[in-house]
C-alpha cells in the first residue's frame, strides 16, 4: 500500500521516584556503621533536586526524627542510650527511614540498616566496701593479724542495663565468688592486698582493688619468771616467810594503743 514515515519531539512525563538513602558511603550503603556513640552520614542519593526528605530512625522499640528538610544528606550520632535495649549483646541493628517529597507532597519512603557495636570501653564498674567485723581496727586503727576478719561488699554499677553475672573476689589467700563475703582471720601482716572482678551479661569485665595494712600481732609471752623465798626486805632467804616475784613479760605495741594486765596468783 505504501510507507509512512514522521518525526517530532515530545516531553516525557516526569515519575517520581522515592529516594534510596546510604550510610557513610554513597550510593552504596554500609551496614556496620561503628559504635553506638559515633557520628554517621546519612545520603539521600536524590533523584530530582526538587526533592527533600524526612529522616527517620527505628531501634526496638524506639522511634524518632533525625532531620527534616534535608536535601542531599544529614549526619546522626548514634545514642548511646540505644545500648539498654542489647543488654546481653554487643550489638545491634536498627532502620533509617527517608520519606521523600516534592513540596508537600510525600512521594514514597524506602529506608536502609544499620549495625552498631558496643564500645569496648562500655563496662561495669565496682568498688569494695571493707568491714572489720570484730571492731579491732576502731579500736588499734587498723586490722589486726590473726584477730581481724574483714567483710567484703562488691559495690557495683552496671553498663546500660547489663545485668552483672558473676563475682570473683581474692582475699587472705582465699578466694570468693559473691558479692558478699568474709574472710576468716587474717594470715599475714603488712600489706593484704582484696581484688575483686565482675562479668554482666555482656563478658564484659569490671575490677577494683585495695590494700589493706595489717599490724602484725603476737600472743603476749612471758620470758621470765623466778620465785624465791625471802625476808620482808625483798632479801632473798631460804627460810623466809615471804615470796619474791620476777618476771619479764611482752606485749605487741599496736600503735601503742595496745595494753597489758599482769596477774599473779598464788596459794
């Protein structure tokens, strides 16, 4: 029948496309972002410049905003707030949201994830509370070797939320694992070093140690004693009527505040 043939131009009709975000890289995105605590930028990879968006994040239970109005990127720190919902892990992952517009008008929303570690500097923390539970050190200002037991109290602070889960205490050459013990009396004198460590659910570790000086101590002893009859003067006779005592006896000094009673008996 024959050919045709025509030409002319056009304009295509425009279809907005939702913008697809990135973490720290662009256009591709990076999951393992970091720490909780660190800063991140979050791309837009626009597809228009008339397009904005709202950024928006989702971790468990919890939701929020980042940015609004934002063109071709933002940045967001992590919250360190988000690690008492891991409690038992070293990390966790959540969703960054974009909701895109042209105006006012929400074309779509597409989101990417992201990982987040627990720094390792995020641990629990204790102390140690000593106790003399004989009440020797009020009275001589420190324990006392072979008097004094010591109560110890493992005072600890956990690390968002992480529950502790184990003790381990040494002291006097033993060893204790609760947050409570006493020791039997104590061995040695001179420095008596109490160590103690916590675990939570996250293996990780907290530690706390102290020094305790304890005043070395020995039974009072008597290293000399002789009895003699004697006169009254104290003269030494055989067939006196009266009895001369004596005798050298030691105590230990304990800060000069220890003491000592002598008694003789006799029939």
């Amino acid at each position: 029948i024959g050919t045709k043939s025509g030409s002319g131009t056009g304009t295509l009709t425009t279809i907005p496309r939702a913008s697809q975000p990135s973490l720290i890289t662009w256009p591709t995105t990076t999951n393992d972002v970091g720490n909780f605590g660190d800063e991140i930028s979050i791309h837009m990879n626009r597809k228009s410049s008339e397009y904005t968006h709202t950024v928006r994040y989702a971790y468990g239970s919890l939701t929020g905003t980042i940015a609004t109005g934002v063109t071709t990127g933002t940045t967001w720190t992590i919250p360190l707030s988000f690690m008492d919902l891991i409690p038992n892990a070293t990390s966790g992952s959540g969703t960054i949201y974009v909701d895109t517009y042209v105006g006012s008008t929400l074309i779509g929303t597409k989101y990417c994830g992201f990982t987040a570690t627990v720094p390792a500097s995020v641990k629990p923390a204790c102390s140690l509370t000593l106790e003399d539970t004989t009440g020797i050190d009020d009275i001589y200002g420190s324990p006392v070797q072979g008097l004094s037991k010591i109560k110890i109290t493992v005072n600890t602070t956990q690390a968002y939320s992480s529950p502790i889960v184990s003790y381990a205490v040494s002291a006097n050459g033993a060893s204790y694992s609760t947050a409570v013990s006493t020791t039997g009396v104590l061995k040695n004198a001179g420095d008596s070093p109490v160590t103690a460590t916590v675990k939570d659910k996250r293996g990780r570790s907290g530690s706390a140690s102290f020094t305790m000086k304890v005043q070395a101590y020995t039974l009072p002893s008597i290293s000399k004693l002789v009895v003699r009859r004697c006169n009254e003067d104290g003269t030494e006779n055989e067939q006196g009527d009266f009895i001369r005592v004596v005798f050298s006896a030691a105590i230990t000094s304990l800060n000069s505040k220890n003491t000592a009673t002598y008694t003789l008996r006799y029939k």
